[in-house]
C-alpha cells in the first residue's frame, strides 16, 4: 500500500485553505500543493493568503507543472465541478485518491463518473465556522472531516487516508455508514444554509428560539421524509444532534451560501432544495419549506 505523501488542493477558498495549511505544517512546503491556472497562480504567488491572521506561503501549480499527487482534496463550490474534473485530470494516476468536501453528496459520483469508482473516497466536511474575505481566512472552529467505505474495495485507499491524517493532525472521524452520514449532512445544510442564505441571517440569528430556528428543524424533517424513500432513515435524534452542533459555533459566522448570496455568487441551491424537491414530488412528499427556498434562492 502506497502512503500518501503528496496533496494537491483544488480551490484556494476557506476549506481549501483550512486543510492547505494544517497539511503544509505537517509535511511540508515541498509536498502540498494548490492546483489553479496559470492565471490564478501568477496572482496567488504575489499575494500570502491569511490564515487566522498568518500569512500562508503555498506552492501554486498548474498543468504540465512536474507534481504527482497521491492525494486531490477538490475544495471548490459545486457550480465549478466540471471546470474541476478537467483541471485535475492530469494529475490522477493509478493510485490517486480524491475526496470531494463539497457540500451535498452529487459531487463524488460526477468525480467516479470521470475517474472510475474506486479513486474516490465519499467525504464529509462539518462542524466548521469559517469565511473568506478580502484574502484573508478565518475558521473558528476548524470542524473536522468524516470519511468511510461504501464497500470492501474502499478499505485500502481509506487507510491510506487515516494514515495521512493522523500525521497530519487532520480532525477526522471514521463512519460506518458514510451514506446515510452524507444525507444527514445534507439534512442540516437544507436547514441551516438555506435559512441563513434566504434571509441573511448569522448562525447566532438560528441559536435563539424563534421562527428562523423552528424553520431550520422543519426544513430538517422535509429532509428526513425524503431521504427515506431513498432506504435512508434520518431520525429526531439527528436532528437534536445537529441542533447542539449548531448551537457550539461562533454566533457571527454564516454559512458559505450565505455569503455567497450576499456577495452576489451564484449559490449551492442545486445540491439543496434543488436536489430534495424534485425526489419530493417523485415520492409525492410535501416540502414546502424546500420548495420556497428553491423559489426564493434558485439560480
């Protein structure tokens, strides 16, 4: 089994720079790596981003640059996935692995579609506050990532990925049913990104009692209705969980929808409500909370 030694990252945005910097201060400059164009990388390589006030000194490349990564973290927003597959292609080998910390579980199957199934370990990132503003990154906390196995053919590539990540001190958990942790993932995302995205709302806005929290929980159940004609059962314990995560994360910070929304980007609504809605009238569930979100914040 080959260890992973070096990383490249794609998507020099808050997630991005989180993992970039925790991996860079573990294994070294010379052996992580954030791929971009030629463009980006000129302007990048001017500029140290912020870290929680330091500045970030990353390697930049860009194809036909001499970098053979054993690891590709895919950091971008979902809007980007295709432009993503083609930028990375170059660099997937025989033994790449590539997890995705997009939000919503479409982008490791576009990933399996391009690069075969068993290159691509289903991934979570949760539990973080972070925002990116003016080159300048601040996370509090760092949140962690949840990785597992779909089935026996993942487990080699997953204990290469344990391995790097207990070296690297990366926060990570181990799943034993990384499916149904996905669509729970997805579940808080249609709850609390969609809510704060709609009516510009901070995380503290949803830590209080009141109409916006109550939406959250709602938008959370349509969810869970939904998940379960897909033979994934999403429970009230869950959503109380998720509930007291929310609850633990700093009162000022925002979901990246949410600043997308005010920074005039297109938003994720694809992989949320875009997603749940059209699977809602194929089972003939009511979601009326997702459909408004869809009506309110579609693209």
């Amino acid at each position: 089994m080959e260890k992973i030694q070096n990383i490249a990252i794609v998507g020099r945005g808050a997630i991005g720079v989180i993992y970039g910097s925790l991996l860079m201060k573990k294994m070294g400059y010379k052996h992580v790596a954030f791929l971009c164009d030629a463009k980006r990388k000129a302007r990048y390589e001017k500029q140290d981003v912020l870290f929680n006030g330091q500045p970030m000194h990353f390697q930049y490349i860009t194809q036909g640059d001499d970098f053979y990564p054993d690891l590709i973290i895919v950091a971008t927003k979902y809007v980007k996935i295709k432009q993503t597959i083609e930028e990375i292609r170059p660099f997937v080998h025989e033994s790449t692995v590539i997890i995705s910390t997009m939000n919503g579980i479409k982008s490791e199957d576009d990933l399996r579609e391009a690069f075969g199934r068993y290159h691509v370990i289903r991934t979570i990132a949760q539990k973080m506050s972070s925002v990116y503003h003016n080159n300048q990154v601040t996370a509090h906390p760092l949140g962690e990532l949840v990785i597992g196995a779909e089935d026996r053919h993942d487990l080699a590539n997953l204990a290469r990925l344990e391995e790097v990540f207990d070296y690297a001190e990366i926060p990570y958990l181990l799943s034993t049913d990384i499916k149904r942790d996905a669509y729970s993932k997805l579940m808080i995302n249609c709850g609390v990104n969609q809510t704060c995205a709609a009516y510009h709302l901070t995380y503290g806005d949803l830590q209080k009692e009141g109409k916006y929290r109550d939406m959250v929980i709602a938008t959370m159940r349509e969810v869970a209705k939904v998940a379960a004609f897909e033979d994934i059962r999403l429970t009230e314990e869950d959503i109380t969980a998720w509930m007291k995560a929310l609850d633990a994360v700093d009162p000022q910070g925002m979901p990246s929808m949410a600043q997308d929304v005010l920074e005039n980007r297109p938003t994720e609504i694809g992989l949320f409500a875009g997603m749940i809605v059209p699977l809602a009238h194929k089972y003939k569930v009511k979601v009326p909370y997702n459909e408004n979100f869809l009506a309110m914040l579609g693209n």
